[in-house]
C-alpha cells in the first residue's frame, strides 16, 4: 500500500478523526495511543468511559494520552488517566468492573515500513541533523503516522496480562478551604499545617520554609 492510499484509508476512520480533532495535527505519538486504546477496548471489551470504570497508567506523557482522553475516556479530571512519566512506551489498562489489566509495552525500535523508504530515510537523516524544515519535518511525522496505522498491533507492543492489578483508589472528594497567606481557596487534603499552627498551599508553604 503507497502513501496516498493509507492517507484515503485514514480519512476514513471516524474515531481516529475524533483524536486528530482533538489533539490539534496526527502524529506517530498520537497513533501509538490510537492502537493501544483500541486493542484494549478490543481485548477488555470496554466502551469509553462515562467515570472511572476504566484506568489508563501511562508511563509517559506524550501524544499519546490523548487518544487515551477521547476513545476510553481517561482524563486527569476524574482521575482516572494517571501520568507516571519515567519516559517509557508503556501503557497499563485497567477495567474496575471485571478486575482485569492489560500492560502495553514497547520494545522494539521503530523502522519504517511504508511504501516510498528511500523518502522516508531521508527526511529521517534531514531530521536526525536538524537541517529538515518544517514541512520536511511534517511530512515524515505523517508518513511515520501512516506506516503505525498499517502495521499489525503485535509488531508494535507487547501485551501482557496483568495478574491480579493494584487499582489506583477512586478520585477523593475533599472541601476546599482558604490557605491562611495566600487566601486561595484550595482542597482541604491538600493544605499543610505549619509550625506556627497556620494551614497554608503547598506554594505558601515551600516560601516559608525557605
């Protein structure tokens, strides 16, 4: 399949044009969130989240989380999208109403495997030395995005069941009270009680104690 014909084939995926909408252009990052949230919705039979039925764990914050936000319905708002950030292509889903988890995790590195290779390596070198412009940089990041659509899930990441996964406490509800310098109204669970007996934020908090 050349280039233009996964470009056609893309256009034509309603709920992948619901990601690119909503994260604002289509990149590998997105796309690599776009795979792993449909395989879990596939394997864990999940829908997109109306609370916090399903958890994501992400091991990064990149692109990818928000094709988590739109599809299964994770959002750092109700605290069910938890960013670990070490760094890693790695992702944890998590469904509360049956128990079971699925960890997602890259291991192998990315060679592209489109149709036009040779266009593809050079705008990677381009990149690599910093001398791509920006719509050489654009144009590898689709070709890239394209190529992730394409390819079989198993060739990206590994699945692993998660056997008998810890799942992260539901978001807590706390009232919220005036910090004593500041005055900002601030979750009760989350003001800090100095020595001089006062409860301030943790920013009001951190200046008086340097």
């Amino acid at each position: 399949m050349d280039d233009k014909e996964a470009m056609r084939r893309c256009a034509e995926r309603k709920d992948l044009k619901e990601c690119v909408t909503f994260h604002g252009h289509l990149c590998p990052g997105l796309v690599y969130g776009y795979r792993v949230a449909l395989e879990a919705m596939t394997r864990l039979g999940l829908s997109r989240a109306e609370d916090e039925e399903t958890v994501v764990i992400s091991d990064n914050d990149s692109c990818a989380v928000d094709a988590f936000q739109v599809l299964l319905g994770t959002t750092a708002g109700k605290g069910n999208l938890i960013l670990r950030d070490c760094g890693k292509n790695a992702y944890t889903v998590l469904d509360r109403k049956t128990g079971r988890g699925l960890r997602f995790v890259r291991r192998v590195a990315y060679r592209y495997h489109g149709g036009s290779p040779d266009e593809y390596n050079l705008l990677e070198g381009k990149m690599s030395q910093g001398t791509a412009t920006p719509e050489e940089l654009r144009k590898q990041k689709k070709m890239k995005a394209f190529d992730l659509l394409q390819r079989p899930f198993a060739d990206l990441y590994d699945t692993e069941e998660v056997d008998t996964p810890e799942m992260p406490p539901p978001a807590t509800l706390s009232p919220s009270l005036p910090c004593e310098d500041c005055g900002a109204m601030t979750m009760a669970s989350r003001l800090i009680l100095s020595s001089d007996g006062k409860r301030r934020c943790r920013d009001c908090a951190r200046r008086g104690a340097a």
